[in-house]
C-alpha cells in the first residue's frame, strides 16, 4: 500500500518586503524538517514533491537529499493565488483567509477562489501519484491551505477552513492511501 505524506512547509521568516512566493524556511523551520528526518515513515519515501514556492521547494530539498531523491516540481501544488493583495499584515490576512474558506465560489478582495484552488490542487496531486513509482510511499511538499482544500476534497466534504492545519508556522501532516485516497489520518505536528 503506498501512502501519501502530504506535509506543510514548517515555520518562514516572513518579510514583506520580498514576494511572498519567495519566502525563505527561518531557522526554526529548517530544524524542524531536519528532525522530521528522524520519524520511522520517512525511511519508506521513494518520491518527493513540490510546490514551486521558495519555502516548500526548501522543505523539499531537506527532505529528498537525505532520501537521495530528486524534487519534482509541480506548478498546481502552490499556494492559493493572492497576488492582488501581496503581503497582508496578520489580523488583516486572517480575515481575508476566513473570507476565502467561507465563499468558495467567490474572489475574494482578488484571490484565486477556492473551489479553482480546489480543482487545480486535486489535479496538481493526481498528477503526483501517476508519476510516483509504483513501489515506496509519496511525500508532497506545498502549504496549509492547499493542503485544508485538498483535506476537503479527500474527506468529501464542503471547502471549509475548519479543515485547516492546527497552530501557527505550518510543519504539519496528514496522510492518505494512493490507491483509493482514503485517509488514514488527520493533521498531525510533523515531528510526531
């Protein structure tokens, strides 16, 4: 049985000043995917993927050099689309992120909407699965609300942001089984 690893970019340094897409993994994020190193799944890795963001390409390539693997890159694993606002200030992104979750088939202030976030996510993760090989477990490296999204559509149920990872900074995983996506389990800290 493969399983899918679906594992959210750890904590960033955050710095309105550089595009958001380009965010690098902070120290407290790359210690955290260097102990996630030590949990007994990562041994059964045989592919690991990316979204093409700076933070997750990052986490991807800690996680791949130690399994002497390559990143593969897929386009549709990134985050939802907010260049119309760029950076938001906290309290403010929060708001707009509710706003998001909570009227799927709408732009909100500009954003991608969620339910073509949505689409272009389960598409982006298909695509993963067919090119992983058929031997060893998957792990997809990409962000929280791509994986609160992509977590709705595995548990078949409406957009909602109540399937977004716990805590604050990301670093988080949820499993699922290649053959027929069912979920094995929820959100969890990656390091657990």
């Amino acid at each position: 049985m493969t399983i899918v690893h679906f594992i959210t970019h750890p904590e960033v340094t955050i710095d309105p000043a550089i595009p958001v897409p380009d965010w690098r993994l902070s120290n407290r994020g790359l210690d955290r995917m260097r102990r996630l190193l030590d949990r007994p799944w990562v041994e059964a890795i045989a592919a690991v993927f990316s979204s093409a963001e700076r933070k997750a390409g990052d986490a991807a390539a800690i996680l791949a050099g130690h399994r002497g693997l390559p990143v593969t890159v897929i386009d549709g694993l990134g985050e939802n689309d907010r260049f119309a606002t760029g950076y938001l200030p906290r309290a403010e992104f929060e708001v707009v992120a509710d706003a998001f979750f909570a009227r799927p088939q709408e732009s909100v202030r500009g954003w991608e909407r969620a339910i073509d976030a949505q689409a272009r996510i389960v598409t982006a993760v298909e695509r993963a699965i067919a090119l992983a090989p058929s031997e060893g477990d998957v792990a997809i490296l990409s962000h929280g609300g791509v994986g609160a999204l992509l977590l709705c559509h595995l548990s078949g149920v409406p957009i909602s942001r109540a399937a977004d990872q716990p805590g604050e900074g990301g670093g988080n995983v949820f499993t699922f089984e290649a053959a027929t996506r069912r979920l094995l389990s929820g959100w969890r800290r990656m390091e657990a």
